[in-house]
C-alpha cells in the first residue's frame, strides 16, 4: 500500500479511537475489500472467509482502542484475520469427509482473470497454509516483512523462509516442471 494510504489509515484509526463512527466506516470501506481478498487465500472458501472477515471485523471494533500504535493497524488486522481464518479452516476440516483442491465455484482473492489467473490460484491454494499466509500478505497485500512477522506471530527470519519456500513452490508450479 502506498505511504499516503497508509497514513491515511493511521489518521483513521485515531479517528475511531476517539470515538467517531464515520471514521470507523470509512476504514471499514477501505479494508473490507483487502481483508476479504485475504481471507479467500487463507481459507480457499468463500462462505469461510466472509464469516472469518466479519468476526474479524468484531474484534478490530473491540480492540481497536487497545492499538497503541495506529501505524501498526495492518499487521494487527491481519492478526486477527489470521486467526479467524485459521479457525473456520478447522471448522471446515473438522466438516469435510476429505480435503480437495478449490471447488470450481471458489476463486481465492482477486487473481488476475484467465487461465493464468487460475494457475496462481490454484498454485496458491496448494502451498502448505503457513507459506500461503506469508506470501498473501507478501505478494497480495505488500506488507513488510516486520508486519508479517508481527501478523503471523513468527519469528523475521521464519517469514523470510516462508515467503522463500512460497515463492519456489509458485514458481515451479507456474512453469510446470514440477522441480
């Protein structure tokens, strides 16, 4: 996200601190979008990821005046989507009989459209969940890599290996080598 957007957002976040509602619509309306896209990646359903965006949305409300530091807004977010997510995938597995590929339906985030929109799709989908966090927040989102530690909960050097191991996975399935 560029710099203007981003203290766009802190300026918010002091607005909704202090008690003003608009304030909190208008971060709502800018976020809702990046934390659906996430949240699609994350969980690879659609009906998972919107109940894990608007539980995430309950706690963003309760906690925010907690957030020290409104530049921190966005790992902190991801945080709490992180864990939404990661709870309604157990809900989903604790549902499923077995585990698939997306369904035909499901289309994680906005990737581009096409048959090359389909393959980083489905090339996302099949990363191990710990790699396909990292590199949404990394490749979609463009988070720093202190955010994403921070959003994760993992160690700087722990993202680095991820996002490392996410983007050989991507790329060898991408070229179709399989190496």
């Amino acid at each position: 996200m560029e710099q203007s957007g981003r203290v766009y957002d802190e300026l918010l976040v002091l607005h909704v601190q202090a008690g003003d509602a608009r304030a909190l619509e208008r971060l709502a309306a800018r976020w809702q979008p990046r934390l659906l896209r996430s949240a699609r990646r994350f969980t690879g359903h659609d009906e998972a990821a919107r109940e894990a965006v608007q539980e995430s949305w309950i706690g963003i409300v309760r906690g925010i005046g907690r957030l020290r530091d409104p530049a921190r807004f966005p790992a902190w977010a991801f945080a709490v989507l992180r864990r939404r997510c990661a709870e309604r995938v157990r809900v989903l597995a604790a549902d499923r009989t077995h585990a698939g590929d997306l369904d035909a339906g499901d289309e994680p985030g906005e990737a581009p459209r096409g048959e090359d929109g389909l393959a980083i799709a489905q090339a996302f989908a099949r990363l191990p969940e710990e790699q396909r966090v990292a590199a949404t927040l990394f490749f979609v989102e463009q988070l720093k890599l202190d955010e994403i530690a921070e959003a994760t909960g993992s160690p700087l050097g722990t993202v680095k290996s991820r996002i490392f191991a996410a983007r050989k996975s991507l790329k060898q399935a991408l070229q179709g080598d399989g190496k």
